[in-house]
C-alpha cells in the first residue's frame, strides 16, 4: 500500500531570518481573536467598533453611484492623483469647518482610511527607536502603526479633562533627558478611543501652548468629533493652530467605513512628504470611493444625517449607563461619554480583564480588555465597552451579562479565598472616571 | 494705511529636522511633474500607463452595483478583515488558475492596489541597507517603494528572453561578498513595465532554478499577464513553486483601476505577516471595492471582457509599431512588445532622452525618460512609449511628432556639431531590443 507520508515542517516559519527587523514588534493582537468569538450571534458583544450604519439611505446611495457608474464611468473607475480628488478635498474643508477649522484643500492628503493616513504621518516622521507620546489609554489600531515603525510608545496620564498637559510636558522633558526624539503627541480628544474622554477646550489651549513651547507636533486624530450626543462639536486642536498641528479625519463614522477614505490635514511642507509616501504606498488612494462619497454629500442632508446617528448613539449610551448603574457591583467604575462609542470600566481592586475574559464568554457577552490600549502592560483592571453597534435591548442584555460574570466571579473568590495574580509589570494606572 | 506685512518664511521646511530617515531618499518624481504637461489635451501622451477602460459595460456595472448597496449597503459599506473578503479572494483564485496558478484564497491578502501589496511585501522583508534585485530596467513605482524603505536596489540585465539568470546569480553572488542580505528579486515578467519584454518560459525555470539554490525569493508582479497580445498566457514562475515566490495580481487592467483592489498570494507564514501589516497600514483594504469587484465578476463575462481588451490593444500597439517603423530615424531602436501597455525605445548614439523632452513637448508629444526606471542613473539614451490609452490614431500620430521631434534635434546637431554631455554616471545599459 502506497500511503503518501504526512508532510513534515521542519521549521515553523523557514522565512524567519529573512524578515525586517520592524516585523518583531508585531504579534497577533488579541483583540482579533477576540473578535471570532464575539461575532457569535449568541454573544452580545460590546468588543467591536463597527458603527451602526442601517439608517443611511441605501436607495438614494445606490441610485446615485449606479448614476455615477453611467455616467462618468471611465473617470471614476480610472487611477487618480496620490492627494485624493479635489473636489472632495473641498468638500471635507466644509466638513471641518463645523469644528472651527479654517483649511484650503491644498493642504489636504486622502488616506485609505484614516488608518492609512496615522501609517503615513509615523513614515514620515518615525525613526527606529523615536518616541511617540499618546494618551494612557490610547486606541489599539494607533500603538499597532507606531510599533510597525519600531517607536517607542510613551503614555502620557489623562483625568476626567482629557490629557494633563503637565504629564505631556514632564514625559517629553524625561525623553528628551534620555537621548530621545519625541516626535510627536498622538491624541483622541474626542471621546478618546477607548476612554470616551472629551478634552476640555481649555486644555486643547494649554495642550498647544505646551506644545508650542515644546516644539512637539500634535497628532489630532478625530474620528467621532461630530458624534457628540451631550453637546455641539468641540473647536479642534487644528482650528487653534495650523502649524503646529497634524489632524487626521475620517468618514467612516460619519458615513460608513467600508469605502476607506481618511484625510490628513497638514502644514504645506508636511503635504508635501505626505504625497510622496502615498505615492509609494498606494500610487493613489481609493478612487471610486472618493467620488462616491463626494456624491453622498452633494445628493444627501449630510448634517441631518449625523443629528440622526447623534440620536441613535445617544440612545445607545443611555442604555449602556443605565444597564451599568443596574448590575455592576459595588468597587466598579465606569467613564460617562458626552459622545463616541465607547464606555471605560475599571473593576474592583484585584481583578484582572484577561482572566475574567473566558467566563464573560461563558456568560454570553464580549469586551476588550483594556491591556490592549496600552504599550506598557497596564490596564489589567481595565476593560473597554463600546455601544456603537448592537441594539439598546442588547446592550442593557449584555451589561446585565458582564454583571453575572463579575458577580460570579466575586463569589468564587469569597469563597474559595482566590486571589486573581497581577502579572508581573502590570501595575494599574490612575482610575480615569468622568 | 495699514497694509499687512508680507509673511516671510524664513526657513523653507521648520519641520527638516523632524522628518525619519527614509524620507530623505524620496524626491518628487520626474514622472509626476511630466504628466502635468502630458495631460495637456493638445499633447499626444505616450507617457502614462492608464488603461483604456471605456468599454466596459457601464450599465451593467452601474445597476450591479447599485442594487447591490440597496441589498446589502449596511455589510458592503462597514469594516472587513484585514485579509480581505472570503468571496473575493475564491474568485481570486480562478482568475490566478488562467496562468497556472493553483492556490488556497487563505494565501491571498487583498490589498489597496497592487502597488499597495509590494508595499506591505517591502515593509515585511527590507531592513535599511538591504539589497533588492531588479530588471534592469524596472517599473519606476516599485523603486519607489524600495527607496522608501531603504531598500539599495541592485538592476539585474535583461536581454530580449527577460531578466538573464546568470545575472541575478552574479548580482546576488556580489551583493553578499559586499556583506549585504538579498531580501528577494523583482520582477516583472510578463510584458515588463517598461521595456514589454516577456520572460521566455524556459527562462522563467532557470530563474526559479537559480532563486532556490541561492535561497532568495522571488517576488513576481504581473498585472499584465492576461493581456497577451499574440499569444495564450503564460504559466506564473509561481505556478511552478509555492515556495520561493510570492505573487502580486491586480485588477487595475484587467478590470478597472480606481476600485484600487492588488492582492498578494504568498506562502502561509509570510501571509501571516503581511496580514498583520495590513492590518497597521489600514485596519481593512477597501471593502466595498472588494464586493463592487465581486459582483463585476459574479454579473459579467469577464473572461471575455479581457479577450476585448487583448483585441484592443492588439491594435494601438500595431499601430504604435507602424508608427515607429514610419518614422524613426536610422539609428534608433525598439523592442516588439507580445503584451501589455510599453513600448521601450533607445535613441541613436549621443542622445540624451530627459535634454529630449522639452523639444518633444514642444513638437506636442510626452514619453517617460529611460532614467526614471533605473536606480543607478542608467538610461538616459531611453524612453517609454506607452500605447494603452490614446487612440490607435493619435498613438502613430504620437509617434510622427516624436520622429520630427528627433530628427530635428539631430539637424541642429549635425549643422552646428552639438554634442550631447552625458551626465556623470550615466552610463548606457546594453542595449535591450526584442
């Protein structure tokens, strides 16, 4: 009998001396195989940020890029220029000035993504070992860019304000002592990813003033400015400073994600860079996707459809808040958002958001735990909830949830005298509660 | 009277001293700055690589697309995987088994363009420093890329059966007695961008024969290979092995390019990288394109459609070949492209093709200078004609105007015995002539 023999790998990976150095940093991050289980129609999950986009018009959307297709097909559907298309450019200075910021479409570079647009920026200004400053915690997709580029990432403490800019000047002053470039501040004022925070207007002023003094570039990074449920949009970093100030926008929370198209917005000289790395890295960004959101905009309300998405998010955070004022235990704090999608919970003293992960899952609900909004290991305490995509019922459900499981949890503790081991080097940070 | 003071800038770029490393290698291409002339609509650009999509059925793709937003708009326009999305990539796969390709859609990650693919292939194997192999000439956006990461990118001669094995045996022999890691070898074998010179069959295993015993992998580009003008494709050098090649593909020309959808196919460990960098560089590749492009497939024959476009193509090339034949002066040179968009010229001794283009300009006809597609400063006495976009009619008139162009530049040489200086370092290549 000829049984063909089992294929052996002799080696795991046999193309492991022949990778980059800037691979290493990079793993798997949890959150992704977090995301399997949380798909699980079964699961409530409160891990993803996929915003809820089922009110847009899909039949005015879907006749007018059909149109679009007839009518300039060859166009639309051909390469573009590496900076985006400029009637979009000109169309996001109309979307930017609803924060108060004055910009020319000149000054503008399109990304894949606003993703794309944080990777162009940390090529542009990142060298192996540089240091980047970025807010304690801060979103998990942005430590993943700086680490690709081999930064070192350095948290800087936030309070119920936002960034304290006494900690951004004390950590820049301490890189500075140890032979470092800080090259640049990254920072969510608008309920922060994943803290929910808002920055005061009066700290974006001291922020800058600091900055300027500093000579550290700020990385605005504002998916969810325009989200606000509580009040009218904050006047951005940007709009105070156009020099000092790099702004990464977005439409895939205003629109919908799935057409990948960001922008940055930056000093001439910066563009200028800017254009040359989007050369390189794309030849030019989604072109069909530009004229199909140009085409959104100029055939929809726009602004009424964010009042619309402002409602159904407003919705959803009260019913978050509501369902953790009703089943979390006593010692669990939680953040309050005034817009975004995200709620920052800490859990009592001697609780770790890893370990409880595998009995939320038993318990039917999903979370991310809150070590991965940190390069550093901290924030095992910590987890992150996010109210964008499930329904109020399922929200309400799913805290009640996460209560059983924590609950449970606590009892198991009491009476078996378990104590829940830190790993070694997670120290929790200050509690961040607003 | 109170006029404002004018606003000096007193350094040209305040952010110099910021900037990483590898921005320093980056330079405005001569590319860009010639297309602004080129696309002048009394120019005959022979200089893009645009393809000529206008016959694609746009009312199928329009209602295709349109209903399917109206179906499925809140799936299509959200987030995806940074892999890219399941259907597409099985689709994928049949189009790769037209060159011989068998392989798993788990090997494939989609990509923002295939520009966007090597991009993430370059970020996964190059230090700064290492050695990247490549045609001699090469596309002038792949060098691009390498420079960006630092890549030091070492050409490989080609004669008229493609890249010579022996020479990338030599190079890679050379590159490590220099004490340099080869990362993987570039190429474009079907119809190379620029010099439409198509890698024999034969050759394409003594290359794969040479890359396994030398242990460097080769990285095949190929978004031409279904555009073969007087014959069937030819099998992939990945069809041949799985191992030591990973294979970049595109729809750019066989579909259309603005939905900016590449993919790169790759063995399973260095797919889980690539995954990972996609991942940094823009969360998902363009969603909605993927399904866009699912739907042209699943809706159209496309197989056909490409058929259409080789018919097409077949014609502006015999055209531009006429055209050459009628109006070249002695002297000249040109290789006979099978397939794809290029034509690559050598003018006659003493000739300079970057002191030719303002006289081409002003004869109104634009061509890519020959340099643009080395990294060593080689090619000055060529050019790249490119016969995919205009119509076979301007394209021989194109070629009317560059004659008149050369022969006038040669009069002025022979009446006032102009010499041409060659810049320092220019050396001329072998001539390359199918």
């Amino acid at each position: 009998m000829n049984i063909p023999e089992k294929r052996v790998e002799t080696r795991i990976d046999p193309y492991v001396d022949v990778y980059a150095d800037r691979t290493k940093g990079l793993k798997a991050s949890a959150v992704r195989a977090l995301f399997a289980v949380a798909n699980r129609p079964e699961i409530v999950s409160l891990a993803g940020g996929m915003p809820n986009i089922t009110d847009l018009p899909l039949d005015v959307i879907g006749n007018a890029i059909g149109d679009l297709i007839k009518a300039r097909g060859p166009q639309i559907m051909n390469y573009g220029g590496a900076q985006g298309e400029e009637r979009i450019r000109e169309q996001i200075c109309e979307v930017m000035s609803l924060e108060g910021i004055e910009a020319s479409p000149d000054d503008l570079v399109i990304s894949c993504g606003s993703q794309q647009g944080l990777d162009l920026v940390t090529r542009t200004f990142v060298d192996p070992g540089d240091v980047v400053l970025a807010e304690a915690p801060s979103y998990v997709g942005a430590l993943g860019t700086f680490t690709s580029y081999q930064a070192q990432v350095v948290h800087v403490a936030m309070d119920e304000d936002g960034i304290i800019p006494e900690a951004f000047r004390a950590a820049t002053v301490a890189a500075r002592a140890a032979g470092k470039q800080v090259k640049f501040l990254y920072t969510i004022p608008n309920f922060n990813n994943p803290s929910g925070i808002l920055l005061s207007v009066e700290r974006r002023r001291e922020l800058l003033a600091a900055a300027k003094e500093l000579d550290v570039i700020i990385v605005e990074d504002n998916p969810y400015g325009l989200l606000g449920i509580d009040q009218p949009p904050q006047p951005a970093i940007r709009s105070m400073d156009a020099d000092q100030v790099i702004y990464l926008g977005s439409f895939s929370k205003t629109f919908a994600p799935g057409f990948r198209v960001g922008w940055v917005l930056a000093p001439p000289a910066v563009v200028k860079k800017l254009i040359l790395a989007q050369e390189s890295a794309t030849l030019c960004p989604p072109v069909f996707s530009q004229f199909a959101i140009s085409e959104y905009l100029a055939t929809w309300d726009w602004k009424s459809q964010i009042e619309d998405f402002r409602s159904m998010y407003r919705e959803r955070r009260d019913s978050m808040l509501r369902g953790l004022d009703d089943h979390m235990p006593p010692g669990a704090t939680w953040t309050h958002p005034k817009g975004g999608f995200f709620v920052w919970l800490t859990l009592p003293e001697g609780f770790d958001s890893d370990q409880l992960s595998a009995r939320a899952t038993s318990h039917r609900v999903a979370y991310v735990p809150g070590t991965a909004f940190y390069a550093d290991g901290l924030g095992s305490r910590n987890m992150r909830l996010s109210y964008c995509f499930p329904t109020p019922e399922r929200i309400y459900e799913g805290t009640r949830r996460l209560g059983e499981a924590i609950t449970e949890e606590m009892e198991l503790r009491t009476t078996f005298g378990l104590v829940t081991p830190h790993s070694p080097g997670r120290v929790q940070p200050p509690e961040v509660r607003s």
